[in-house]
C-alpha cells in the first residue's frame, strides 16, 4: 500500500519519537508499504524553524536528505493536479500545507498516516 506522512509523522518516525502511534509505527514498518514524503511537509518544518517554532540539530536539508534514505521514502511531487483539488477543497482545515496533503492523498489515493482527526472530514482515508 502506498502511504503518504504527514509532517507529524515524518518527524516522529525519524526522531522515534514515542508520540507516534503503535498502529502508525506498525505501517511505517511494514516493508510491503511505499511510503512517500511531499515537499509540502520539508517546506512547513523550513517555514517552523524560520519562525522559531521548531528546531532541528542540524541543517534542515541534511536531515530531510538523510530521513528520505535512512527510511526508503519517496517524495511525491506536488503536481498541477494537486494544486488544482487544493482550489476545490472545503475550508475544514485552514493550514495551507495539510491541504496540499490532503489534495495529494485524494488524488493519488494514498492513506495519510496522521493523527490529524479534521483530515477525515475530506474523506481520506487516516491511518493513526
């Protein structure tokens, strides 16, 4: 099954971080699943270090480079489609790079693993 992550999840899985979820961790782990990462997630942790709001112990690039290889992720580019469902999207959720995710998880058809509840009001399928 093709999975996409959320930031959230991104970041827990590659810190193991035990605030990731015993179902989350078992489909990251589950080497039958393709597990993609979309820019829009490495943009928003760029956008939270440069307010202050999140910090890494090294060089953005470094680790996002690192995590993509260390854990076997594909980036799913964001592709004019995507962007597209983005204009179509009802505003249950505001946070303009979880409605790229989501727009890329209707699209593709990919599950999100999230812990993010308001995702379900856009029909996708959650994994937590």
């Amino acid at each position: 099954m093709n999975l996409l992550l959320d930031t959230h999840t991104f970041l827990w899985m590659s810190l193991d971080d035990p605030q990731l979820s015993g179902t989350a961790r078992e489909q990251l782990s589950d080497t039958e699943n393709e597990l993609y990462l979309s820019p829009a997630s490495y943009w928003e942790i760029a956008i939270k270090i440069s307010i202050g709001k999140y910090n890494l112990t090294e060089p953005l690039a470094a680790f996002v480079k690192r995590e993509i290889i260390a854990n076997n992720l594909k980036v799913l580019p964001i592709d004019v489609e995507h962007t597209a469902e983005v204009s179509t999207l009802p505003f249950h959720h505001k946070d303009p790079f979880d409605r790229m995710l989501i727009a890329q998880s209707v699209i593709e058809r990919f599950p999100l693993v999230s812990r993010d509840v308001i995702f379900d009001q856009y029909g996708v399928v959650r994994i937590w």
